[in-house]
C-alpha cells in the first residue's frame, strides 16, 4: 500500500513526490486522496482536477 503524509501546511506527499495540480497550481488544497498498489490518487480542493500519481 501507498505511503501518504500530509503536512501541517496541507501538502501531500507519497513516496518521493509531492502531489501539484498542474490546471492550477494548487500544493496544499486536497480532498478525496485515495491510494492503491500502483497510484495515488487525489481531487483538488481548488479548481477540482482529478490527479494521480504512479507510487
């Protein structure tokens, strides 16, 4: 399973990366994270992008 940790500040990370919105920039504003053997997945509390990224 994924490893997932979320910051005082709101970011999120998993593994090596840190989750970034790339419609609108958003770091640290997420909802819905959710987490497989392959992604992570996770909705912008911004602008609403579904993102994922590969663990």
């Amino acid at each position: 399973m994924a490893s997932i940790s979320i910051g005082s500040a709101g970011r999120v990370t998993t593994g090596n990366s840190q989750l970034w919105c790339p419609a609108c920039g958003n770091e640290s504003n997420w909802r819905d994270i959710t987490a497989d053997n392959e992604r992570t997945y996770a909705t912008c509390g911004g602008c609403g992008n579904r993102i994922s990224v590969k663990n």
